[in-house]
C-alpha cells in the first residue's frame, strides 16, 4: 500500500464481512445435523453471527433436500456441508453499508462468498 492510500469505511466493512463469513463457515461445517434438528442450527448459527461487531441482519437457510440425502441410516444424521448454506448477512461500519452472502454454486460446485451490494 502506498504511503498515500486511504483505507475507507467501505473497505472496512467489506472486510468484517469477509471474515464473518468466513467464520460462519468454518465454525459450523461438521456439526452434526438432522431434519429435526435443523432450525435449530439454522438458529444458533443467526444468533452466534449476529453479536459480532458491524452485524445489521444475518439469515441463514439450510438445505432440508440435501440433508435428507446425506443422512446415515443408521444413526440418522448428516454433516453440515457448505453446500447446505445459503446465508445473508448485511454488515454496516459507520457510513458503510454491505450485503453479502454465502450460497452454493452449483456451475462452480463451490460454496461462493460474494458481495451482493455495497450502499
């Protein structure tokens, strides 16, 4: 960076939304899972997001069908895939606003992050 760059709230507040979303990712993939127990999760994940620091709005959906195709027969449950996510976050630090989101690309066959919208 050079010597005159500003660093801006807009790259700020991209940058908290990043990590969120990162963290989200990689906090919750691997939890142990099932269609009784997924609005739960779904739950936990919103509430353990949404007290960090420049968090307006998070919502977080997961996948019931792929859940469902994934459950072991035996015990009855499945992991917590990025695939399974799709997750809305709008994150503001002060004049900043950004939505972002995490949602399965199935031409990529990659759970993307992206910015949906900068204010």
């Amino acid at each position: 960076m050079q010597e005159n760059e500003v660093i801006t709230d807009r790259d700020n507040v991209l940058f908290e939304a990043g990590i969120k979303l990162g963290a989200l990712y990689h906090q919750f993939t691997g939890s142990p899972v099932n269609l009784e127990t997924v609005e739960s999760l779904e739950k936990g994940i919103q509430e353990s997001i949404s007290v960090q620091p420049c968090v307006e709005k998070i919502s977080v959906s997961i996948n019931r069908d792929m859940i469902r195709s994934k459950l072991n027969g035996k015990y009855g449950y499945c992991e917590l895939e990025g695939r399974m996510l799709d997750v809305k976050i709008t994150a503001v630090f002060k004049g900043a606003k950004v939505d972002v989101s995490l949602a399965f690309d199935t031409e990529l066959d990659y759970p993307l992050m992206k910015i949906e919208k900068i204010y």
